[in-house]
C-alpha cells in the first residue's frame, strides 16, 4: 500500500513537472494574441494583459563602424550583452529599423531577446526613404519591388513569439511636408506648392494602405503601424490610409510633446507609439557632455507619454514609445568619412529650441547626433569583444521609473 501511493505521488510529481515545462515553452514559442482595446481609454494587450511599451529603439553598431554594418551576424553576440542590461532598466521591447540580410541571424537575435530577457520586438521598414536616388512613391517599379520587400518581411517573422507590431515608414512623409528626400512626377510639377504637398500625401498615404491590407491578408496577428514625422498631413492619412492600426510618431519637441497626442486624436483618431523620442548628452553651449540634462528631458517626456495612456490624465490613446536610442552611434556625425567613426563627434548638426539647456549656443546648432545613447560605447573592447558599455544618469533614472512596482 505504501509502495503503491509513492507511486501515485511520483505520478503527480511527473504530471505537475511536464504541465510546467509544456506552459514554459509554449509561451516561449506560440504567437501571442495581440488586440488594441478601445474600452477604457486605448490599450495594447498581449494575451489580454495590458502591455505598456517600455522601449528603446537599437542598433548596436560598435565604433568604427556605420549603419552597414551586420550586427545581427556579430560573433561578439551584442545583444546577449545589452538584453541583460535593457531587461535591468525595465525595457520590454526594441524597435529594429530594418531585418537584416540573413533570416537566421534575425531569428536567432530575437530568439535571445525574447526567450532570454522576454524583450518583444517592433519590426519595420524604411520603405527605401533613404535610398539615393530617393524613393518616388509615384513609380510602380520601386513600389512593387519595396512590396515584396515587406511581405517577405512579415512571411519570414509572422510567426515568431517575439513580434509586438510591423512599421512601415519612418519619416517618409517628411519628403512631401519637409521635402526632405523629394520626389516628383510631372503631373505633380504643375501643381503650385500646397496642391503638390496633398497630392503626394494622398499617392503615398494610399500605397501605405494598399501594403497594410496585404499584410493582413498573411498576418492579421500582428498591428501595422503607420510610421510618421509629426502631424502635418495626418488627415490625409485618415482617408487614404484607413487601415493602418495605430500611428508610430517621431517628434522631438523638448521636454514635453505638448498637444501632440490630442493632434492625433483629431486628425486620424488611431492610437500612438511614440518610436522615436528623445534628447542628446552633449551640451553644445557648454562644450561638454551633459547627462544631467537628457536624463531630466527623458524622464518629463516619458511622463508624457504615460500620463497620455490613462484617459483620467491625458488623452488616453498612448500606447508607450521606443526612446532613440539605446547606445551612442559614433559615425552619424561624418557619414561618408570612415576615418572619423573611431572618435566621437562633438560638433552639432542641427537646432531645435525646445532643447532649451544649449539653444543659446551662438551658431544655432545644439543637436548633436553621436550622443542620444542612453548607453555610452567605450573604444576599448570588453565582454566577448565588444566595446565596453557604461549607462549614463538616463538609464538610471529611466529604470527608476520602468522597474517601480505599481
């Protein structure tokens, strides 16, 4: 009798384990159900628990390098270094710009991101924004080869655990609100200025829509994002791009986003991703470094972003955001110089007043490019031969926030 309840309680015993295994690993390998709910206020739920985007935008490219560069194939694993210190600051997600070249490498990065840190993955495209010549969004050509790009895209990562929501864009609308990367047609030559600037919003606003649907057709598992810069032609979008999910918005406004999210609410009336935000740790008045000065930028700009989640608070239809950026790139001062991209450029290379603790400086130039990181990169090489990571006050202080139990 004694024999045979041991037997019954190492039966238990076994059928209790393989129930826990099984629930570790499905959730580490089925595709979560991923929903926006309009109920209260706007929420993105992952398997009906509200999930709140604590994240950074990364590309881990180390110095001496640029933008080319493959890190998802790096055999210094950066990622295996920076999951760790992104899941200590509280971070759930990373937003990648682009997938690289090699479907395995991807994979296997977001396999050690998720599985690893239980960090999701914001997946896009640059839709060819930055291409030269640029992109014309009125060429049938370039519009179906950046098609097939995309719905290669989602076919290849539809499936993996880790993917949060797809973006599509960045800034490519700057290229008819800022005519930054401008394209044209004859037809649209004719047009005085304003006429051309809706025009083009419409051609590109409904190629946008055209690619959203298709990618419902294979995936409705997964949001699509509508990536933007700013709010100037978001009307547009609400008619030639109805069925984008939610508006992924870059905006650098200072310390604050002002009324930005009740912008959006009335013109397209879509939830919204911060993807890019943000403040550099070089002080262009003073001529040094200034950590002091991000961390407090970031930390009123990520209390914006959240006081928009809760509709008692703000406007309710913030979804979080993904900070720019993770680590400092030290090439993005002279791009075309590869000799320059083992020192840190200090010089600036644009203005923005919102940015009051440099706008003084006298040549009107206070955005320095090298030093959004919240992340700084060492030259001297470290664990697995990468270069050596040191948080600034930002991580810290953004980890006061992201890691405090409500």
């Amino acid at each position: 009798m004694k024999n045979k309840k041991v037997v019954v309680i190492a039966v238990l015993a076994l059928v209790f384990l393989a129930a826990f295994l099984y629930d570790r690993i499905s959730k580490n390998t089925r595709v979560p159900v991923i929903t926006i709910n309009k109920e209260n206020g706007t929420n993105l739920l992952v398997d009906g628990k509200r999930y709140l985007i604590k994240g950074v935008c990364y590309m881990p490219i180390p110095v001496g390098k640029d933008y080319e560069y493959n890190f998802w194939g790096d055999s210094g694993k950066p990622w295996l270094l920076d999951g760790k210190l992104m899941k200590e600051m509280g971070v759930n997600t990373v937003r990648f710009y682009r997938p690289g070249k090699n479907p395995a490498e991807v994979r296997k990065v977001m396999d050690d991101l998720y599985k690893k840190f239980g960090i999701r993955v914001l997946m896009g495209h640059y839709l060819g924004f930055w291409d030269w010549p640029p992109p014309n969004y009125a060429d049938t050509v370039f519009n179906e080869k950046v098609r097939g790009e995309i719905l290669e895209m989602v076919n290849l990562y539809k499936d993996h655990p880790a993917v949060l929501m797809w973006i599509l864009g960045n800034e490519n609308n700057y290229s008819f609100d800022r005519n930054v990367q401008r394209w044209t047609t004859d037809e649209l030559d004719k047009l005085d200025p304003e006429d051309q600037r809706k025009e083009k919003a419409k051609i590109y606003y409904s190629y946008i829509n055209s690619l959203a649907k298709e990618i419902k057709k294979i995936d409705p598992k997964h949001p699509v994002v509508l990536g933007v810069g700013e709010v100037n032609s978001l009307e547009i979008a609400k008619e030639y791009a109805p069925d984008i999910d939610v508006v992924g918005m870059i905006a650098y406004r200072g310390p604050g986003f002002g009324n930005l999210f009740r912008q959006v609410q009335q013109k397209i009336d879509k939830p919204v991703v911060m993807i890019e935000w943000g403040a550099d740790s070089y002080n262009a008045f003073r001529k040094e470094p200034d950590d002091e000065s991000q961390a407090e930028f970031l930390k009123l700009q990520w209390q914006d972003i959240e006081r928009n989640a809760d509709p008692k608070s703000g406007v309710g239809n913030s979804l979080g955001g993904t900070l720019f950026e993770y680590s400092d790139e030290w090439w993005k001062g002279n791009e075309n110089l590869p000799n320059t991209w083992h020192i840190q450029d200090t010089a600036a290379h644009w203005y923005n007043a919102s940015y009051h603790y440099d706008a003084d400086v006298k040549n009107r130039l206070n955005m320095n490019e090298e030093w959004w990181g919240v992340v700084k990169f060492s030259p001297k090489k470290g664990e697995g031969g990468n270069n050596e990571r040191t948080p600034k006050l930002s991580y810290s202080v953004l980890k006061s926030i992201w890691t405090k139990k409500p």
